[in-house]
C-alpha cells in the first residue's frame, strides 16, 4: 500500500482535491469479465451525495461518474478501471478567508506543516470529497463480492442511540439519516436541525454489518481481515474510533460471556455444514479471519470541524485569530458517513476474497 | 504490506509459532549506524515475557534475543536485522485434546476453514507469543525515533477503570498490571485472582501515549498515521477496538467542544514557535498527519479465549463437543499487551518518520 | 509493486486503453514545493508524440496533458497527482478484422487466455501508447532529481549500429530517429523506409545515461537499482533485453578487464573528493548501488509485430487464418521507445532518490 | 516489494552477511497442505554448494537448511516459512587487509558511500552467500508450480559457448560447470583452470528454460512476467544483463521474421487445444504475459571481481592503494550462478500462479 493506494490485490488509488477540476480512482486488479457500466456505480454515489436534504451540506454535485478505462463492450478487462468524477460547484471565494488562518479540528495546519503549502479551498486533498471516490471503487468491489451483502446505517447521533428493537432495515433509505429506527430518526431530526442553526456540528456513529462473508477470509498476521477494517474506516475523514463486534464492551465481558459456542450446523448440500454459533461477540473475525457469521464493524465520526461559532486559532503566520467557518457544510458529517463505511467495508472484502483465492485456491 | 510484514519503508516480517522451535523477526530499513545489540532489546522482551507473576500465563520462557545479521561492530549496517528467540518451555502434550476441538473464541475453526490445516499447538500461529516478536523489532524501531517517549499502561480490567486523578507514570513499572494508578492496582489484584480461581478470565483496555511526536509525520489518504495505528492495534492478539483520542466520546462531542483551539507558542530558537494547543480532543492526529501533539491511543482487548470453564463447541468432524482448555493461560491477555502496544506505536512512528523524510526531506 | 503502479515511495500508477477516451496516471508521493505546471511536461510528450515523422505511426494524437490535482498556484502540494491524455484520433473500424484474429508477436493471444477478454481496438491496455502515461510521469520524476542529467539515444536499427566515434549529442534531437551519430541516421533514413514501403518492421537497440547520479542510491538485495531498472525497461512494450553497463560484453571480460580500477579524486569543497574511476564498466551500479559514475543500460526493442505482410496464425475460434495488419503502425517502434526510456530512467532514479532519503537521511 | 523482500502474493525476504553467524530466508504466502521438509530444498542447496570442484571457491560450507515454522506434520500450513542456514566456514581474517582498502569492481566503496559502515568480511551482506537463501526459497517454490519444468545451465564461459547442436540436458548434473554440451566442458576445464591459477577470472553467461507454463500468467503493465524475470535476474550477484527470448537478437530480425507465427493445435480432452507456435522467438511471453511455449531467459554474469592480480584503488581514507583480493573465491561466479538463476525463475513463476489464481480465478 502506497499513500494514495489501498488494498493489496484489488486495489485503488484516489486522487483530486475539493475546488479541483475533478477527482477519481483507479481500480486495479478487477477480475475481469464483470458486467459493469456507470449505472452500477452512480446509485452508490447518490447516496452519498451533498446537498438532498438540509441535514447534510448544500454544495449542489452531481457527482456524475465517468468510467475511462478497463471496460470494454460492457465488461470488465482485468484493466485497470479509471473513474473521473468532475467538480461542477465549487464556491472556492468562501475560502478566502482561511486561506491563512488554521480552523481548529481540521487538517489546515498540519497539513502545512508537513508539506509547507496547501491546497486550502475547501480543505484540498483532506476533504471529504474525497470519499467520493471511495464510493465509486466501492461500487466495483461488491461485483467482485455478489455473495456478500453489505449494510451500514448510523446508530447514533450527539450521543442519541437507535433502539435496537426497533431495528429496520427497510427504513434505513427512507429518511435522511440513514437510520434504522423510525423514532430515533425522528429524534434526529429536531437535533440536526438544532446544531445546524446553532452554528454548530455533531458527532455520529455508523455500524456496518457485512452478510455472507464466508469463513477463511482474512490473512495472519499484518493482513488480518479486522485490522485491515480498522485501518479503512480509520482513514475515512472524521472518524476516531473503530470497533469489530462487541469491541469495547467486550473487554468488560468474561471469557465465558465472550466465548462464541458453536453447535453443529445444517448438513449441507455436499455433506457436513458449517457450525452454527449461538452468538456474535466476535463479530464473525477471530484471529484475523472470517468465521462465516456476519462481519460487524462500528465507527466513530466526530462532529464536523467546520463550524460557525468562533474558535481560537493561529494563522500562517503565527497570530492569534479567531476562526468562524463558513462556506456549506454538514452539520453533522457522519451520516454521508455511511456509504463510505459500506464502501469501504466492500473494498476490504474484495481484496481478501482475491488474495484467499491466491494462496488457497 | 505482505501477509506477515508491516510497515512501508521501516518494515518487519515476523515467523513462528508458539510450539516450534523459534520465533522470529527481521527488521528491513533500518538506518545505519545506530547503535545495537541485544542488551538494547532485552528489556522490552522481559516487560512482555510469560511467568512473571501469577497475574500472567505460567509458561516459563527466557525470551532471550539473538541478532542474526545487520549490524556490525555494534551498529547498525543498514542491512535486514535478523532477530531469533528460541522456545523453551512448551508442553505440547497439554493440547493433546483440542487436536480436533475448535475452542469457542479461538481462531481454530476460522484456521481450519482457511488453511484445511493448523497447527494446533498452543495456538500455533495464532498465539499471543507471536507478538514476542513485535516487541523485539519495535526495540529497534525505538532507536529510530529518540525524540519520541512512548508509555502504554493498563487503564481498565473487566470493567473497573483507573482514576485519571490517580495517574501516576513512574507506578506504572512497579505492579504487575503496567497499572498508573495504585488503587486499581489494588482492586485488580482481587479481581483478576478471582478470575483465575474460577477458570475464567477477563478483558481489558490499553491506553498508549508517545510524546515528542513532531508535526508533520503521516500521510494521506491511504497511509493515515492513525490509519496505520489502528491496523497496527486491530492486528494484535485478542483486541477488538481502537481509539484515537477521544474515540467514540469524540462522537458525543459538539464542534465547539471538539475543536482543539489553538495559540501561538513560545517562540522557540529558530523564531516563531509551534503553537500552543487548548485541548487534545484529536489525540495528536487530524487529517492522518501529527500536529505536535501527544499522539494519543486505546485498544481493547476481550478476555482470554482459553478458559477453564467448559463451552459448546464443534470439533473437525463437525460433532458437538465441550471443550475446557487446559494448558497455562493468561487469566487476563490485555495485562501483557501492555508492552505490545508500546511497540507497535513504536513501529508505526519509525516508519512514519522515515516516510514523512523520503518526501518531505 | 501492483499490477499497473511502479515504484516504491514516488510511485506513479497508469491506466487507459489505446481506442478508450483518454489514458493518464496518478503520481504519488512527489515531494511538495516542485514548480510544475503543464508545459513542464508537453515537451516530452512532444518527442514521444506520433505522426512527427514518416518513420513514425501517422496517428495524429496531439497527446496534451492535463494536469487534474496535486498542484496549487503552480507548485506540487505533496498529494496525488493526477495527469489526463484525451484520445483524438482512434480509428477503431481499423481494427474489425483483427476483433477475433490473434496478431503474430502481439499479445492478443496472451491477453484472451488469461482474461477471457480482450479490448481489441489498436491492441488496448497492450498498445504503446500507454507509454504516454509514462513519459508524462517522467517528466515530473525529472523535477525530482535536477542533479541528474539523462540522455537516451537509437545505437542501432536492424542490426545496424552508430560508429561511437561519432557521437554527438547534439545532434539527437536534430534527426528523426533520436540517433546520435550524422551517418547513421542517413543509413536509418532508407532502411526505415525500406521497411515500411515492404510491409516490414525493424527493431531498435537504445541506449540511456544518466549523469549526476550520486554514490549511494539503491537498496540491495531485491531493490538494487540495477534490478529496478531492468524491470523498469523490460516492461516497456516490445522489449526483450536489458544490459546495464557492458552488459553481455562483460561476461566476455576477464576479472582484471573489468574491474573499474580508482584513484583519489579531486578534493571538494568539504575535503576529500569521490574517486577517479578509471573505466565504467560497471555502468554506474556495483551491488546495486550507484558509484558516481553515469549509469549507463542499453535496452533492445524487437520489431513491430503490426506489419502489412501476411503472416500465419490462429483465431479466437481456434481456426487456422493468415493475418495482416493494417491500421497505422509504426515501422520501427524501437524508434519513439528512446524518450521512453528516458522517463522510466528518471523514474527508477527519482524512486530510489528518496527511498535512499528514507532509509539514510 | 521492500528492500530485502521479492514478490507480490508468494513473497519471500533474506538476511545474513557472509561471515555473520547464519543466513536465511522467510517465505511468505505459500500455499498449505503443500508436502515439505529440509530433505526436498537440501539437493538444490547442494547443487549451488561451494567447494565441490576446483572451479569453484574452497571455501567449505555444508549449507544445511533448517525449517523453524510454517510446517506441521510434514506439510506447509499457509503460514510463513522460516529457513535458516548457518554458517560454518567463515575465516574473517582473509580479510583484514580490505577492512580499509575498495576492491575494484566489488560493492565495498557503493556500501560505505550508503550506508557510512560495511561488513566487509566476506562481502558482508553484498556476497554471493545470500543467493543460498534464494536458492531454498526457490525450493518452496517449485512445490507451488509442480507444473513446471525447469532447467538451468551455463551456456557460454570467458566467450566461449557451447554448440546448440550439442545440447544434451542429461549432461548438465554430470559435470562441475552445468554444461549441456559435452565437448564445452571439456574445453572450459582448461579455460577455468588457466584463469584461477592466473589469479584472473571469466564471465558466463546462464540460459534458463521453463516449460509447462500455462498461457495467461503474468499481468499488465507492471506486474510483467518479463519484467519481474528481468528484476529477479538481475538482482543476482554479478549480473550485467538479462534476455527474454531472442533478446537483442530480435532487434535485428524484421517483423516477419520476429513474429511467432501460430496454428491450431491439437485439440485436448476438453474440446480446442492451445495453438501451436513455428516458432519461440519471444521466448514465451508477449505484452507480458505468458503464451504457453517455454519461458527462456538469459543472464550474463560478470567475471568475479575478487582477484589475485592487483588492481588499482583507494581506501576508505581517500588514499590510493593497491588491492590484491586473498581469500577463496570462484574463478568464475557465474557457474554457480545456474542453480540460482533456477530458483528465482521458481520464485517470479509461483507467484504469478497465484496472482493470476487471485485476479482470473
């Protein structure tokens, strides 16, 4: 894995900054002979998209995918795939004012003080434009994956949680938040809105639960499927924290409470099953690898650092200044914060899947 | 990264299993004439190492280090450090039973459905011993990066948590728990002997600051320094979650509350300082780059899968069994993974630092 | 390394098909701080550019580059940088007969049996054209080593070779060929068009130094910097050998012919000066590592396999078919592969420029 | 591929210095259930073993390789395989007079002018020893390609080479100089002999074919079959050149000539069979990709650049001096270069099996 790359047989690099031209992946090492044009990618990124409800920031993109390479006739080649999403509405004047000063929370000075420039229109490469692109690859992974099914859905808002007996999935695309609990959505809703016109942001969290993993993805001891999760929704913008199955709370758990017990499973067509567990502690990963149970992840997104209250900062050149964000940005940055945590769970899959293939046939 | 290797540029592959005749590390990238030998890697190997109180695993091993190549005259020749630590102590009789038994929580099923095989020796390679390893390379790792001060403590056992007002760094060395705070040290001696006494075990959580960090170090997108720590702890035996700064609490944090303000900073000899931040809500990373800050870090760990109690399990013919590890376990596996997170840290700084100066000069 | 991305810290990964809307590559982990802007990079492109001359392909392409992200306000921001060649002038019906024909010495076979696929329209992701991509990345890696100087020139065509007594380097971009000696192009001048009026093809031998490379760059034992370029020139289309220094003729040295004997240098500024070295046999690279001296390697191009001449062969069918193809080709394409070398020259050196950085400081 | 690393999906990383106290391999990636012990890597150890003739150093060294993981009950578990050998016959005192002085032609002055310090007893980590890591490693890999056939010998000593009419592959093993024309051999005692008690030595040059690779491995553009062959080659010791096919002999044939023309084959079990080719130019791989006919490769090796004969050089104090290298060295290294250039043809084929396994199914 280079900076800008991620995964290790299925791979892809992201490029392009906030106010640039455009932006874009590609995607390397797609088993060819997929079915795949841009229809398949757009719904992806619709979801993620900006500005479709006022919980989320009001910049106006498309984000109208492009496919440049890899496919041929309607296919895959097993040529590097290229995506190109242009930027149609960028505001970058917004963004005089902070072209100096370091707003707090945010990448701005350490971004300049690693590389001595930055690209501060709309926060450059550190931008959560940048999932976009994610987005688009991801949409290509789960053609490598089509026995896996992938849902994420945010769990929690400014410390308000979903009641998990009232979980529906079905709900989930019916409301802004992508949320699974009609109450709590509702909830939410006088929340966002509030923080919003406060001038403020809140923090969210996005649970994602993968079906139909197979057992033995995954690769000991650095390639472990859970740690390669970690390091994806780790990279994803904003967030802080990742859990797999019961993650904290199983460390106040006892070895007996923890302990996933198994019981002989369904014979299947070709003989003996797999085991059937009696619970999911793990989250379907124990020593790296999949056991077949669903794969369970959890991330923490702090609340957005661009907001409208003042904050102390600095500026480039050593000054104190008080820093006020404006320009357009989501209240609360974790719900588009769900399809890239789908997306990326999908890009850790495929490559796992391919690279089990590799050394297991 | 490879299957068994971590890192980028400083990066170390790791060989073993827990009943073999060895294990090992070799560290690749290294700089030069850095002085080394094994008197330089020992103490870290004996802060991890088994049978030292009642509190972890009564397997007997030395742990002793051998270098095998790389450095010459006691230095550092910039050539791949071959480290070797031999077993001594196993009593491969003791898993005569679990031949066959997957142990609930333990990666024997996920093993035999990747690999069709396992050694299932102590865990094979899927033991905690394999970690003995990480510590010796992250011994060197620590030469590379002087101006950094990592300390990982124990902050939490089945659920009872230090008092942050009881934080004391220089306890943290004299109680068996790598604990900073004497009356935890206290309740957990009751706690985890309790543990013990009833074949059963308890999980735990590692707190891990590095002060000295420079700004500057990490990379985006894909190679995020809190990216690559978090893969780096998700990849340790029996953990479950991650935290960089304030983690999940971040999630339930306004934007005012969350930004870490900033001022200007002592103007240091070259002229205008670093600044001087309010907060550490971030944990010393934003944009996956350092800010100068203390890089902040937390991980689960679940509790020892190996318990005395008897579980429901299958075994490799697909029957209903019980299964009751017998052998010499850890009644609390976080305890030791104290040092493990103290090397890790260090590992992924290393590379960070060497990776940051290959682009950044 | 993965499949379409080369390098180890500046790595640049390419995509795109010969008939597709475009080709390009994303550059990674370029040092910030470089001027570049597009005209940084056309004057390259302009000599690997088709239709120049009548001993090239008459593909009209005006190859321009786009620069899509990584630079701000004409600098490189340290982030990825992502460079666009829009495709003017494919002719794709060209191609209707070869759709199911498998080209003689072209990889349409290999291609189909491993893909079960193939974009057949002027030899798609396998076209020389992809080189483009590579040349645009070259010109960049250049920014990165401005210590070094490279020069790629024709040393021979169909077997016949420039008289080294007549070299002159200024004369290589006055001529058609990249060819460094006044007599041997006008001997090229009818051969090549020998060849093109019989339906025929010529191979090329190139040859390429690097001046101003300083002792020390290159890692043994798997990234020697003899081993990187060879694998950096054997992936150029059409190639089939590499020869670093005197290559093949110093196997036909003895011990004491080839050794490259020393002398103390002129002393520097800061004292003691690099050695006199009295020959280059070496070419520059001794265990992998450069010497100071110019790295010198040689690189044979077979001929082009799209010839007019109708040659034996099979289909997708698995029929017996004689096969000619028509289509714009180039009648030596040995020709344009001398700027080629030159980018992958600077590449492989800007590469191990900062791993050399990265490891030694 | 990281500096002391080779390889994508089977990977495998070396360590040790000449006279240190043991070399080694740890090869990663490999697939289970694989039948191994020492006994099927000892005879190909044995076959590059030095001190088996006068024509090749006397230095004594039983090359014995131990297993210290990744086997269980005789068979490989998918973990990684550690391969150490020690060694036995190190007399670092030969080399008290060259701790100061650079042998010409040797990587003594390119290490110090890295690194700032070198081994430099015996080459340190720059000799020729390591190749027996290669060559164990390459063991392992021939059991992941049982396909494959694969057959290395010298073809050409001092410019002397053999008559392909001659070519008779049963004398290969029966001969000191891996010779498969007898009549050479014969001539190359008295060439070799000539050239060591002149205290002088030859060049060679080493020809490899494998057969049995299927069409379809390899991947495009920078995962070449050719390409990674030419790095693995030319990564060896003392080698100036690498060949794929004809090599430059293909850059003096026309296109008609060149192109491997291709008819259909005799159909198989399964319907259609593979085309036959008239011919093997390309040596088996073309736009990288391998087509089914016999992969073949040349490499040339440089005459050993230890010598008796006196040569002029500086010391590592900047003074000129005279180096006459004592110790025991080949008189031609490129002799025991065959069995080397073997295992890393082993090593590049096994893991593009499993790449393409990865990508294609």
């Amino acid at each position: 894995m280079s900076m800008n790359t991620f995964g290790r047989v299925f791979r892809f690099t992201t490029w392009g900054e906030s106010h640039g031209p455009a932006l874009g992946a590609v995607v390397d090492g797609c088993p060819p002979l997929l079915e795949l044009n841009e229809a398949a990618i757009q719904p992806f990124l619709d979801a993620r998209r900006p500005g479709t409800s006022r919980f989320t920031t009001q910049r106006q993109e498309p984000d109208q995918v492009k496919i440049l390479s890899g496919v041929f006739e309607g296919k895959t080649t097993g040529t590097p795939i290229s995506l190109m999403i242009e930027n149609t509405d960028q505001r970058s004047k917004d963004y005089g004012e902070i072209a100096k000063a370091y707003r707090p929370g945010h990448a701005d000075y350490a971004y300049d003080a690693k590389y001595g420039i930055r690209d501060y229109r709309g926060g450059g490469r550190s931008s959560a434009r940048e999932t976009a692109a994610r987005v688009a690859a991801g949409a290509i992974a789960r053609l490598v994956i089509p026995e896996v099914t992938i849902t994420a859905y945010v769990s929690e808002i400014g410390g308000d949680a979903i009641d998990r007996d009232n979980l529906d999935y079905t709900f989930i695309d019916q409301n802004p938040f992508f949320c699974p609990d009609r109450l709590a959505a509702e909830r939410w809703e006088r929340l966002v809105d509030e923080a919003r016109k406060n001038g403020s942001s809140l923090g969210a969290v996005v649970e994602c639960v993968a079906s139909g993993v197979p057992a033995g993805w995954g690769a000991p001891i650095y390639a472990k499927l859970d740690a390669d999760l970690a390091a994806a929704m780790m990279g994803i913008n904003a967030t802080k924290a990742v859990e797999i199955g019961d993650g904290f709370a199983a460390a106040r758990l006892t070895g007996e409470q923890n302990a996933d017990e198994m019981r002989p499973g369904e014979p299947g067509p070709e003989g003996r099953g797999a085991p059937e567990f009696l619970a999911n502690h793990a989250g379907g990963i124990v020593g790296g690898i999949s056991t077949g149970q669903p794969v369970v992840c959890r991330v923490a997104f702090k609340p957005t650092s661009s907001i409208l209250t003042p904050r102390k900062s600095i500026n480039s050149d050593g000054e104190a200044v008080d820093v006020r964000t404006k320009g357009r940005h989501d209240p609360c940055v974790g719900i588009r914060g769900a399809p890239v945590v789908e997306a990326m769970m999908a890009l850790v899959l495929a490559d796992h899947k391919l690279l089990h293939r590799a050394q297991c046939g």
